[in-house]
C-alpha cells in the first residue's frame, strides 16, 4: 500500500514538473525570440 502511494506521488511530481518544465521553456522562447533570436542555437 505504501509502495502504492509512493508510486502514484511520484507520477504526481512528474506530472506537474513536466507542466512546469513546458511553461519554463515557452516562457524562454519567448523571451529569447523577443529579446535575443541568435541565442537559440
């Protein structure tokens, strides 16, 4: 049972890390296509 929901945490944390991940890295392209084009190498 434990083990249960330890699993189901971790999904959980991959889960929103992923959407924040996501909203990190629009939120960089963003600000590198207004700020800096070239820096996207």
């Amino acid at each position: 049972m434990l083990a249960k929901s330890l699993i189901c945490q971790a999904f959980v944390n991959l889960f929103y890390f992923d959407i924040f991940k996501l909203y990190i890295l629009k939120y960089e392209d963003y600000r590198t296509h207004l700020f800096c084009p070239l820096s996207n190498i």
